[in-house]
C-alpha cells in the first residue's frame, strides 16, 4: 500500500449503478464529504460537493444514482452528472462538474482512495 492510500470500501460493497459508499476526506484541516460508485465495472469516486450550489447529491445515503442507474443527480435542485467523469450531463451545473479524486480498486478487492 503506497502511504497516502486509504481503505474505503470493500469492492463487492459497490455494485455496478446502485448504491455508493460515503467517505471524508482531509482538505486545509477539515474533512470534506465524498463518495465512490462503481460504473460500467470501474470504480469512480467525487467530493460529494454539487458544482451547482454546495450541497450533497445522495437523495438517501450513499444513493447518487438515477432510477436507470446512469447518472449522478443531485437531490437538491436535479443537477445530472456523468457518473464516469462527474462532467455536468444537464440542469443547473452547466459548465461545472464534480470533483474527481483518485482511487483504485487492488487485486484482493479493497478499494482505496488517495488521501
């Protein structure tokens, strides 16, 4: 493990357009809310910030997804977002997009964001 890496999340824990896990990470002194997802195989993961206005997305805990399982929406004001990339896909985030940070899923399952 490098040693900034961090466990998150046991990679069966994430299924492929449905339920996320939340996280913090450290920013300035402070914890940040954040979450990963898995989409098309890939495990992606976002500050849980909407580009829109401040505020988490997940409409539940931990869910992001729309009913298709495509989009990230955020539950405040319906602002879609790509789920691979966190690009604003339309409403009031045009031109923003979610914060990506870098994780990776190992071969024994866990996954790991970069901390």
């Amino acid at each position: 493990m490098a040693a900034r890496e961090r466990v998150i999340a046991a990679g069966v824990e994430l299924v492929d357009g449905g339920k996320g896990v939340r996280f913090t990470v450290e920013s300035g002194g402070r914890g940040l809310p954040a979450f990963a997802i898995r989409y098309e195989g890939r495990v992606h993961a976002y500050l849980n910030v909407c580009a829109h206005q401040e505020l988490e997305l997940d409409w539940l805990p931990a869910e992001f997804f729309d009913a298709d399982g495509a989009l990230l929406v955020c539950a405040a004001h319906g602002a879609v977002y790509e789920a691979d990339t966190g690009r604003c896909a339309g409403g009031p985030c045009t031109g923003g997009g979610l914060v990506k940070l870098a994780v990776r899923e190992r071969e024994d399952g866990t996954v790991v964001v970069e901390a």
